[in-house]
C-alpha cells in the first residue's frame, strides 16, 4: 500500500514540461530533469562520471 506522500503526490501533481530524468550524481535518491535532450544528455554524463570514479561502470 502506497503511503499518503505518494498518493497526495499523484493527486496534486505539479505542472510542468520536462520530458526527462536521470538520477543524480550525488547518489542522494534524488533525480535531474531537463526538457531538451541536450540537456539530459548532459545529466546522463554527469552520472556516468560520478558511476565511473566509484567503479560502479565500465
């Protein structure tokens, strides 16, 4: 069962137009959204370099 965050956050969903995500380089949980491709790719390499210098990737 969902708890109440998840529901109310489903319910009372912020607007917005970002069509991308990718976690963060922090490994904190959290996630960055970009709206162009560009701008994910970025992220996504951010990622990959923060996955490579823990030895977590190829």
């Amino acid at each position: 069962m969902p708890d109440m965050a998840a529901i109310e956050g489903v319910l009372n969903y912020e607007k917005h137009d970002y069509i991308y995500f990718c976690a963060r380089a922090e490994m904190d949980g959290r996630h960055n959204f970009a709206r162009t491709l560009n701008e994910h790719n970025r992220n996504a390499q951010e990622y990959h370099r923060a996955l490579d210098r823990m030895k977590i990737r190829k």
